[in-house]
C-alpha cells in the first residue's frame, strides 16, 4: 500500500494530511470536493493558488474572542525528494506568511481563518515578531 492509499484509507497520518488537501481543495475554490479529485487536481498549482492570493485579508480570533486581522504577505516554496525503498515521489513544501498587528498577538496553534471569498480554514501558525508587528507563519509538505 502506497502513502497516498494509506491516507484515503484513514491512517493514523490522516488528520494531518486532511489538512493538507483540505488546503488544496480550498486553494482551487473547491472546499467541498472529495479528497480524490483533490488530490489528483493539477500538482504543483497549490503554490500558484496561493501565490494568486497575497495581499487577501484573514480574520482569526485571539484566546480572549477578539477579531484579528491578517494578511497573507509571502508565499515560499521549494521542492525535496522524498524517496522511499517502493515509492520515489516528490515532496512539495511551502510557508505561508501572514502579518498581524503586534497588540492583538495569536498564540502558536491551531487557529481557524475566515475569508470572504474561500470561508474558513484551519492553519497552525507560528507568531514571530518583527517590527511593530508580528508575521505568523504556517508550514505545509505536500506529497505527490
């Protein structure tokens, strides 16, 4: 059983990976589609969805149920090889950076983020502080 059968399957991995094609599907517009089609839509575009999407306000809400504003600001990706005895396949890897006001600071987690144009979708953001404000980063690996 390959990595990608192992996953649709329910695996203990699947949580995390959820997310990851849940990012996919709502990168390509389509949040509601099933995995399948969503693993199989064009490799590699994720990035570009994202990229298409710099400048796109987000909303979050801090410990305490204050709203939030963040901007994605920067998309970086690079490629790896991941390879494995039965299954050489590439690993795509990417940050996205949001930036947020320094007085309303999220903590690291699990935050749920709400656009007006793709609905929400929950992220793991790392806060880092720059300047008078803070840059949250989430990390994504994207198996194909």
């Amino acid at each position: 059983m390959n990595k990608r059968e192992f996953l649709s399957r329910g695996g203990a991995g699947a949580l995390a990976s959820s997310s990851a094609l849940t990012l996919t599907s709502m990168a390509h517009g389509r949040a509601h589609a099933r995995p399948d089609k969503a693993r199989d839509a064009a490799p590699g575009r994720e990035v570009d969805a994202w990229r298409d999407r710099i400048g796109e306000s987000f909303t979050a809400r801090t410990a305490m149920g204050r709203s939030v504003t963040l901007t994605l600001a920067r998309v970086s990706a690079w490629a790896a090889r991941a390879h494995t005895l039965h299954n050489p396949s590439e690993l795509r890897q990417f940050n996205l950076t949001f930036e947020g006001a320094r007085h309303l600071p999220l903590h690291e987690g699990l935050h749920t983020l709400l656009s007006a144009s793709h609905g929400p979708l929950a992220l793991h953001l790392q806060p880092h502080r720059q300047g008078d404000g803070i840059q949250y980063t989430a990390h994504f690996s994207l198996l194909t």
